[in-house]
C-alpha cells in the first residue's frame, strides 16, 4: 500500500499535490495544542500523564492526516500516472 501511495505522489508531485504540506500542517496543530495540554493535564496528573496524552493526540492526528491524504489519493484516480 506504502508503493501504491509514493507511486501516485511521485506522479502527481508536478504540481497536484505536495506530500509535506499536510505532514507539516499536522506538526503545527499539534504544536498549537501542545501548550493547552499541558496546561491542563500536567497540574492534575503529572508530568508523565501529559507527556503520554501529548504523544496519543499527536497520534490521532497522524492518523487523522493519513485518513485525509490517503482518501485524496483514490478521490483523484489512484495510480494513474502522467
């Protein structure tokens, strides 16, 4: 599946789509919420417990970004290639 997906991004990387941009768009919403996660958890749990709630909501947004890339790819054809 990982070749189908770099297969299509090299294809359409001529100026379709750029595959860093939703990556990067990800690290900066968890940058965003880094400070408010920490803010509210480290008082009550620890320093441990927001460290492993920081790590699953970037998790879930990695997995989120993959969803949404992945659906983009098979929206626009799959493996066509140009």
């Amino acid at each position: 599946m990982f070749r189908k997906l770099v297969a299509v991004n090299e294809a359409s990387a001529g100026g379709k789509r750029d595959v860093g941009t939703p990556m990067s768009m990800t690290l900066m919403v968890w940058l965003c919420c880094l400070p408010l996660v920490l803010l509210i958890v480290a008082p009550f749990f620890g320093w441990k417990a927001a460290g492993a709630v920081a790590l699953v909501v970037f998790g879930i947004l990695v997995v989120v970004c993959f969803g949404i890339c992945t659906t983009k790819v098979y929206k626009e054809g799959g493996e066509h290639h140009a």
